[in-house]
C-alpha cells in the first residue's frame, strides 16, 4: 500500500519510490458521463493523480460500489493514481456530516481492499467550514479511526478547515489527527483560492508551516481566481516544485455558470 514513512513529508508509492502529485479534479457525481473522457484526457495530458467527486448520497445522487469500481478500472488502465472524495460533507462543521462520509466508505471497503496501491481516500471535501482547527482535528480522528477499525488500510487524505483553506488547522492541530492513524499513513490537502493561495508570501508560509509538522502535504485544489481574489497559481505550481508537494487544479470540469471560470 502507498505509505508514508514516519516524520517524512515524501509520499511514497506502492514500491517505495517518491511520488508526487500531479493531476486534475474529476466531478464524476454530477457529470458520470464525461469520468472516462476526463480520465482519459488528463492522463495524455500527463497528469499521474486524478481527484474523483463521488457522493454518500445526502445531497446528490449515491456513487455505488459498481461505479467506484469503474471508476477505479478506468483510473488503472490510464496508469493514474485514483483518489477518491465524498463532497457531501462540504463547508458543513457538523460531525454528523462527516462520519456519514466515513460510514460510507466502510460500507464499500470492499472495493478499497485490494487496491490500497492505487487509491487514496480522501474522506470528505473540505470538511469544516469554519476555521476551528481542534474542532476540526477531533471530527478527523474520530473519522480515521472508523475507517481504520473497519480494516481499511489504504492511505487518507484529509482536507484541513476552512473549507480547506485554513492550513493552520494542520500546523497547530494536524500531528494529533497523524497520530490517530494507527497505520500512520495519512496525508494532509490545503485548497489555494483567494485566502489559501493568494500571494506568493501566503502560499509558501502555508506550504512551509503545513510541512513542518512533518507529515505529507498537497494542494489537493486550486484555481487561477476565485469569489473574492485573484490565486497566485504560478506559485503554487513552482513553489510546489521547488517542495516536492503534490497539486491537482480544480477542475476539469465541474462547475455551474457562476463559477465556470474554475
């Protein structure tokens, strides 16, 4: 399975090389007829990571097993790494938000077993709007610890607050949600829009203060502007660089008219 070794910041692959992310967001829970498309086309493009939006079923239609699977089958034969998310439990701070995620994901551990060297679980988007981090970090561990009693081994993705945009979540609180892993095979995802990713100063101070605790980090999302600024994207993709920190944009295709810009 992808494994992270203990105080490291280097995500490993399944043979034990560095891997590093780099890759595009796919909507397959409201676009499922473009996922193969999009699959497809982000892997020619060289894209080795695709983040899939699936859904638990409490705001949009359930994502079923068959369909992880599929979605899996497709994510291998590209040769790109899967890595799944729940979008439900998106900007929500109530708990019951997120362990209907994890619930989830323990009810289709069947599809995760087995393919713990090609999919990362990301629990739920950008859970926890606000910016509360022990809040945060105390809905994270109970999560991890549901998904890892169900004998789920395969690495986690866990999105800090703010609606991901709150790094300093991970700073001062992500060790103790580490350590809630007995595995210790989590990883941590900031999303760069305008308050995350919108200066160079702001970018690298985030990046740096997440890496200091000495655990993985990703820019699981990012775009070029968002509501209320401009992102500082060319940062984010040299500076990532420069760290050896994975990013994946936002998105290939997935937003309304409003947002059509992401």
């Amino acid at each position: 399975p992808y494994t992270t070794l203990f105080r490291s910041t280097q995500i490993c692959d399944a043979n034990g090389n560095a891997f590093v992310m780099r890759g595009v967001n796919i909507p397959h829970a409201w676009y499922s007829s473009y996922t193969e498309t999009a699959i497809s086309g982000a892997a020619a493009l060289g894209a080795n990571t695709v983040r899939i939006v699936v859904s638990d079923g409490y705001k949009w239609s359930k994502t079923s097993a068959s369909e992880l699977n599929s979605i899996i089958a497709m994510c291998k034969s590209n040769n790109v790494v899967c890595i799944l998310e729940v979008h439900d439990a998106t900007g929500s701070d109530s708990t019951s938000d997120l362990n209907a995620a994890a619930s989830y994901w323990v009810e289709n551990k069947s599809v995760l077993q087995g393919n713990e060297a090609y999919v990362i679980l990301n629990i739920a988007n950008e859970w926890y709007g606000s910016s509360d981090g022990y809040a945060w970090a105390e809905g994270c561990k109970t999560a991890i610890r549901t998904i890892r009693n169900a004998g789920i081994s395969n690495m986690i993705m866990v999105d800090c607050a703010g609606w991901g945009q709150a790094p300093d979540s991970i700073l001062y609180y992500g060790s103790s949600v580490f350590q809630a892993d007995t595995l210790g095979n989590t990883v941590f995802s900031i999303h760069m829009y305008e308050y995350a990713g919108g200066s160079a100063g702001t970018i690298k101070n985030n990046i740096d203060n997440a890496l200091s605790i000495g655990v993985p980090v990703v820019i699981g999302e990012f775009g070029p502007y968002h509501s209320n600024g401009d992102v500082d994207e060319y940062t984010i993709m040299s500076y990532c660089t420069q760290k050896n920190v994975g990013y994946l944009g936002w998105s290939w295709k997935g937003n309304g008219s409003d947002l059509s810009y992401l």
